[in-house]
C-alpha cells in the first residue's frame, strides 16, 4: 500500500480529536476556563481569497437564501469558538469558509433528486469537483486564468471529509479538527436531543455545550449571547427551523436509507423545528416582518 502523501496536513485540518464533544471538552478544562469573549462579525472577516471568492459566489448562486445565511452564521459562530476554545487548531480560516459554504450544498432540490446518495455524502462529490476543477457560479469553466485557481489536494479532501461527516455525530473514536469545528458550529446545540440519543448517562455539561448549535441551539460556553446576536443580526435566521426541518423531512421521503435517519426518522427534525435559540430569534424576526420592519431591528439572546 503507498503511503499517504505528504505535507503540512494539520493546516488543512488533518488533525485527529475526539469524535466526542464531551470528552474535548474535558480536554481543554472547558468548566474552568472564563465566559467566552464577545467577537463580533467585524473581527471574524471572509477571507480575501480567489477560491474563496469562487465558492461563496457558487454558493449564493445555488443555495437557496435561509441556507446561504445559515452557512454564514456557521462560518463566523466556529471561528469564534475556534479563537476561543481550540486556537491551537491550525487549519486556516480559508478552509473552514470553504467547508461551510459548501457543507449544505446537496440539500438543494436539484442536488436531493439528482442523486440516490444522503446529502452528505453527495455534497461532498459536488465539493470535490468544484474545488478540483476552475468552475464559476453558473458551473461553467473559468476561462480567466488569473482566475482558474483550484484548492491542493489536501484542502479538497479536508473539506470534502468534514463536509460527508458534519451530521456524523459519535461518542467514541477520532475525527478531524475541521469536522468536529463544523459539527460543533452546525449541530449547535442538540445537546438535550442527542444526550438522550446517545449519551444517557452524562451530566449536564452536555446540556449547555454539545453540538448543532444553528440548528437545535445551545453552547452557551462556547459563544456569547452578544455574538450569536451580531451574527444573527447580519444574517438572519428567515425561519430556518422550519426550512431546515423540512428539508431534513423531504430528504428522507426521497430517501428512507439517508443518513439523516440516524439522528431520529422523526425525532431529528421535530428537535430542529423547536430549536429555541432559532426559536426566540425567529418569532422576532417574524413580528418584525409583520409590522413593516427589518430583521436588523430585532433584538438578541440577552433582548438587547
């Protein structure tokens, strides 16, 4: 068997961590180390890249709104907790915005019916295509050359891996450092759901800081009320409970196999319905909409 080839693998991601949230946690004393710092959208920028550039403009293109703002809210959520609680994770800021542009991406209902493969995994194929190959918003061959720039090797299949393994959530063994970030940014917060699912016996340190915070809500020890605020305030939620539960739910009329099923036929998307961190923001959201506001004007976690 060749080896596997070389470089600086850890800056793409390559890092092996606990699978499991509770027992990383433990790692880096998560119980002793002081509230999370406020870090704002500002202090969190998109990198200035050519493929970065060429990924969000797919992404805005082919995701429908909700979704383009939820892999936004999960780009700036993980770099914050990565800047927080795992600054010692090397991967760059580039690899993790390319991973939550494109985490979502076979969630579209051209990429669900094209497709007999789980979200997941499909959406990691189209990722590995996208960033091996110069191909513009519209899926077209970049003819620029100055623009025809495409990710290492290492980058793709870091991305492509946290990309097929962000709903894969485990109690034993290892995964990247990548996925776990995204897991921890996505999952956001199934903490009571999946401690029931999986994890019975733990205490309640899995109720405040487990994963899928964007979805089901939680990690007040990872996040400050002021930044999920700001986050949100940039990018509203626009009902993503109910459109992400039913994207969950379509996936698996179409596909009763699909991976999605391993966090509850019906379970996991009940629990991201009633996601109530999505919850207390979308209510705003929606009577704001109903007398003639903005988003912007809606007020946060701490009802600021």
């Amino acid at each position: 068997m060749p080896p596997i080839p070389g470089g600086p693998a850890d800056i793409f991601g390559f890092t092996a961590v606990d699978a499991s949230a509770e027992k990383l946690f433990d790692q880096i004393g998560l119980r002793d180390m002081p509230p999370p710092p406020v870090i704002p959208v500002s202090a969190t920028p998109i990198p200035q890249t050519i493929l970065a550039g060429r990924i969000k403009g797919y992404a805005k293109v082919h995701l429908p709104t909700p979704t383009f703002h939820h892999s936004m809210r999960v780009y700036h959520f993980g770099i914050a907790m990565k800047r927080y609680a795992f600054p010692s994770w090397a991967f760059s800021d580039e690899t993790y915005f390319i991973t939550c542009m494109l985490h979502d991406i076979g969630t579209t209902e051209d990429h669900l019916r094209a497709s007999r493969m789980s979200f997941e995994l499909y959406g990691g194929f189209i990722a590995m295509d996208l960033l091996q190959y110069p191909i513009n918003e519209h899926a077209s061959t970049i003819i620029d050359p100055e623009k025809r720039v495409t990710a290492s090797n290492a980058l793709a299949e870091s991305v492509v891996e946290a990309i097929m393994r962000h709903q894969d959530i485990r109690d034993t063994g290892k995964i990247t450092a990548l996925g776990q970030l995204i897991q921890l940014a996505t999952i956001f917060g199934a903490s009571t759901f999946l401690q029931h699912l999986f994890r019975p016996n733990l205490g309640s340190m899995l109720i405040f800081a487990n994963t899928e915070k964007d979805n089901i809500g939680g990690h007040e020890q990872l996040l400050s009320a002021e930044t999920v605020n700001d986050v949100i305030k940039h990018y509203p939620r626009m009902q993503w409970n109910n459109c992400f539960a039913a994207t969950i739910r379509k996936e698996i009329s179409l596909k009763p196999w699909a991976h999605s099923t391993t966090l509850g036929t019906d379970e996991f998307p009940s629990r991201i319905e009633n996601n109530p961190v999505g919850l207390k923001f979308e209510s705003l959201e929606k009577s704001v909409d109903e007398e003639g506001g903005t988003t912007g004007d809606v007020k946060g976690m701490d009802g600021k």
